[in-house]
C-alpha cells in the first residue's frame, strides 16, 4: 500500500499470503514523484534502494536489516512517520467486509478496498 504524506491512499497491490513486500515495492512506486520514501525494513533491498535513489532521486528512508553485511544509515525521526501506512491500514479494517475477507476471489476483495478507500479519503 502506498499513502502519501497526509495518509490518503494512493496505490494497492494485493499478493499472495506467502509473497513477500519487496518484489512489489518498484510497481508500487512506478511513476510516482516525491522526495523522500519511507518503509520497513522488509524493502530495505539493493535493488529497490537504487531505484528509489537513482530513477526518483528521493532518499530512502529505510532502516537497514540485520543481516546486511555494511549497515546504512536511517533518519529515525523521519521513520516515525511510518505510522500513516498502519493507521490507514487500521481504518481500512473498520469496514467489516475488509476485515473479516469474506470475499471468496482476491480480485473481489481488492475491488471492495479499491471501493472503500475514496471513503476514507473523503472522511
């Protein structure tokens, strides 16, 4: 899920249960400005780091893993603005169709989030 600065929603892509976030980060970002990118550590990938440094010319605002052999730099204080994804996510589960997922086919249920985020736009 891509919000912007205000936490409006901007871009979903829905996955598979088992998939990971990162392979999904350059299609969620593709064609979208900005100056800064602010995300977890599961996009914290060379690939993804180029893209949002070299093709946006934003920084990359996102803490390193664990594991990664010569650890980066993250501006915590911007980090915290991380929050706006998990408190759209949180008001997106307020509708009950959403939260519960009693829609049987992904393609029905991200046509129902696609339905409900103008609504929460709009709040």
């Amino acid at each position: 899920m891509l919000v912007d600065a205000l936490g409006n929603p901007l871009r979903v892509i829905l996955t598979g249960g088992a998939a990971g976030d990162n392979p999904q980060a350059i299609p969620l970002l593709g064609g979208v400005q900005g100056r800064e990118v602010v995300a977890d550590r599961g996009y914290d990938a060379d690939k993804t780091l180029a893209y949002i440094e070299g093709e946006m010319r934003a920084v990359a605002t996102i803490p390193p893993k664990k594991t990664r052999v010569a650890p980066r730099d993250c501006d915590y204080a911007a980090y915290r603005e991380r929050h706006l994804v998990e408190c759209f996510i949180g008001k997106l589960k307020y509708f009950r169709r959403v939260s519960s997922r009693f829609d049987k086919y992904a393609k029905r249920f991200l046509a129902f989030v696609h339905f409900a985020c103008p609504f929460l736009w709009l709040r």
